[in-house]
C-alpha cells in the first residue's frame, strides 16, 4: 500500500470519528439551544399577561391567552427563589396530528395581594424530527471532506513526496559495480535532506567496502593458486620418484586434502561473486534443454553406482536466470542426488514449469534438513562432500527470487524449487510420496 493511501485512509478514519462524535455534540447541542430560546420566549410572554394583569383590562381574548393558564394561587404556594420553571414531555399534538415534545413554562407574580401562576406551552421540534437533517448535513460534510482528502493525497504524491519518488528510483538503479557514486535530487524538505544525506554516506560506504572485498577475493584467488599448484606438482613428483608403500599412503591423503582444499577455494569464491551479484540474468534459459543435457552427462556416474533415474521434464521451460548458474545450479544439485545415494538406489527428477522437484533415496540426515544449506553443514559428517553445495544451491535461488525447500520423507531426501513468484516450494512436494513409493516398487 501506498504512503499517500496509507495517510489518506488514517486522515479519513481519523475524520470520521471526529465528524461522528462532533455530529452528536452538536445535535444535542441544537436540542438545548431550541429548548432555552423557546423557554425565554414563554418567559417574556409570561411577563407580557403578568402586565395586562396589573393594567386591569380584559384581556381574555388577546392571542397571548391562547395557550396560557392563568391560576390565583395562596401565598404559601408560591415557591421560595424561584421566579419559573419548565418541564418538558412527549405529547399528541393535535394541530399536526402526532407526538411531539411539549414545553410548559410556569412563572409566579405577585400582582397587588394576590399571587398568580402563570402558565404558557407550545410545541417543539424532537430528537427525532433533528436528526435527518444533522443526518443529512454531517453526509454532505463528510463526501465534501472525502473529495478534498483524495485530492490532497494525490496533490502530495504528485509533489512534496516528488523529491522521495526521485531518490527511490535512483537507489533503485543502484549497483555495486558502478564506477561514480549516486547523485539524489535536491530537495527543500529537512527530512529528506537528511535522508539523501544517509544514503549517500551509506552507498559510498558500500561500495568502498565491496571495492576492498573485491580486491581481496581477487589477490587470495590469485596467491592461493601459486602454491597450490606448486605443491601439487611436487606431490606428483614425489609420486613417480621410488618410496615406500606407507609414503604413498601419506602423499595420497596429501592428494586428496589439496584437492579439497582447491575445492573449499572455488566454492567460497563462487559464493563470494554470487552475493555480490555479479552474475546478471541476460535472457531467459531453456531449462528444459539444459536438465537433459546435465542428466545425460551423469549418466556414466549413475551406472558406476547402479542408479536408477526417472524422469519428467516439460518441454519449452524458460527461467530468468544467467545460463552458468542455472547449469551450476542443476550440477550442485544432481551430483548431491548421486553422492549422497545409497547403491542400487533411485534419482527422480520432475521439471514442470512450476518449479523443479529432484528426490534421491539416502539415509536420514543427522541434521534438520533447514541447516544443511549453511556452509560446511553435512548431512552425514563421515562424507567427503565439503558441505557447501546446498549453500551455493541456496545463493542462487535468493538472487533469483526462487523458493527453495528441502525436505526428508520415506527415506528420500526431496528438493524442491519453484520457479513463480509469491508460491512457495513446498507446493511442489504436495502428493509426491504417492509416485514416490511407486517408483520404488516398480521394477528396474
């Protein structure tokens, strides 16, 4: 959601609890109001018959007596301090034919020796009769504010948060790579000043920092190789030279920890460009060409270690990823299927355009299957495997926004990977341990 729709539905929200409790307020207010002025009217009607009392006239035609009640009253009724009252009810009106609110002021004077109680009433609007129209005015009130809020809104998308849109788009376009460093639009506004200010420290940081990392991936690789191909060409020439059958054990362990060494070197390496993306998808791979080619490629490998492999592949499946890592990807993943395989066992891949599913029988990891796409995690800590596959598998689903899930289940070890965004992968394993058992009870 939108900063603007986000300000603009709290200012609504924000309006609305206002508008209702101010459309209370002023209905009962207007209530009162009527009710005050139409008593001070009764009064100053009351004072006006008090006077014709006093003149002594006959005055009981006079329209002030339509609705007044003149009473003679003995002094002790009249009520101490006090020169009037009102009371007020829901009666029938008989001129308009319905219940309305009757108001009844009563004064008390004293004309000569006699004490009068004068009485007036009239008929005045109710609660009721008040509220379509505060009703029908807050509605008017309240699509007027509406209307302005939206206009607001997007009056403020389009021009103070203007300066916040360029700088968004600039960061956006951002790249480790790049030779100069961002240029952020000019702006009045202190906040985004500041936030300019932020980013440009920030992003002269960043890339002061990979340029350093860089540099030092690159002099390690570079230093590294030297001595690694030294050594190995002398433990060659050791090995042709005459030694003992303990000394070629020994130089053979040697072998193999360089070779791991040369191994644990490329990987890290890999992963080290990986974060740093340096690997940019230039057009869509043909992933379906791709996985056939990489399992006819292991086929060799699998006969070696009686394998059985079953599958499923669409036709024509494209994905935005750069060709090597997509075929780094394919290769991390079935050279794990076939090391980590137990003999005589089965490699199924299914590729749909979904995602991608490979599932190998194996012994149960001894880890929880979320760890063992860590560095140097391994599911079996006696394998030769250097543990960093799955992590390299991992980085390049990250920076291609793929969902990655691993997953244990009837003694197969199931990867799946989904190709779409916002599904996540362990859609792809719902009712696979069906075909699954299937396949190991078919025959070979």
């Amino acid at each position: 959601m939108r900063l603007t729709t986000k300000f603009t539905l709290w200012y609504f929200g924000i309006m609305l609890v206002v508008l209702l409790i101010g459309g209370a307020i002023v209905y009962y207010e207007i209530q009162w109001k009527i009710s005050r002025v139409e008593v001070a009217r009764h009064e100053r009607l009351n004072d006006i018959i008090a006077q014709q009392i006093r003149d002594g006239g006959d005055y009981s035609g006079h329209p002030t007596r339509r609705r007044a009640t003149i009473t003679r009253i003995p002094a002790d009724s009249v009520p101490r301090g006090i020169s009037s009252y009102y009371t007020r009810g829901v009666e029938w009106n008989p001129e308009f034919q319905g219940r309305e609110y009757r108001l009844v002021v009563t004064s008390f004077y004293t004309i000569g020796d006699v004490h009068y109680r004068v009485s007036t009433y009239s008929f005045i609007p109710s609660f009721y009769q008040l509220l379509p129209g505060v009703l029908d005015s807050f509605k008017w009130i309240l699509l007027l504010l509406l209307v302005l809020v939206v206009i607001s809104g997007g009056l403020i998308s389009k021009y103070i948060l203007a300066p916040f849109k360029r700088t968004l788009r600039v960061i956006q376009s951002f790249e480790l790579k790049q030779k100069d460093g961002i240029r952020l639009p000019g702006t009045s506004t202190s906040e985004f000043r500041e936030l300019n200010e932020f980013l440009l420290k920030m992003t002269d940081k960043v890339r002061e920092d990979y340029r350093s990392l860089k540099e030092f991936t690159e002099n390690a690789s570079h230093e590294l190789q030297t001595p690694t191909a030294i050594i190995r060409g002398k433990l060659d020439l050791l090995m042709e030279s005459d030694i003992r059958d303990e000394q070629a054990v020994l130089i053979a362990e040697m072998q193999n920890a360089l070779e791991r060494l040369s191994r644990i070197h490329s990987s890290l390496t890999l992963l080290t460009k990986l974060e740093n993306q340096e690997y940019a998808a230039e057009e869509p791979v043909n992933f379906s060409r791709l996985v056939r080619e990489g399992l006819a490629s292991f086929h060799e490998l699998m006969q070696m270690k009686v394998l059985r492999l079953v599958a499923e592949i669409e036709d024509k499946i494209y994905i935005p990823l750069h060709a090597s890592l997509a075929d780094l990807l394919l290769t991390n993943l079935v050279s794990n299927a076939i090391r980590h395989n137990e003999g005589a066992g089965i490699i199924f891949v299914r590729l749909r355009r979904e995602g991608l599913v490979i599932a190998n029988t194996g012994r149960e990891p001894q880890v929880p299957t979320e760890e063992l796409f860590e560095r140097f995690k391994k599911g079996n800590p006696g394998s030769d495997s250097i543990g960093i596959g799955l992590a390299i598998v991992r980085q390049i689903c990250d920076m291609s926004y793929f969902d990655i899930i691993y997953e244990y289940r009837q003694g197969f070890h199931i990867l799946g990977i989904s190709f779409l965004p916002r599904q996540a992968a362990s859609k792809l394993l719902q009712n696979l341990s069906v075909p699954l058992q299937k396949i190991r009870q078919e025959p070979e």
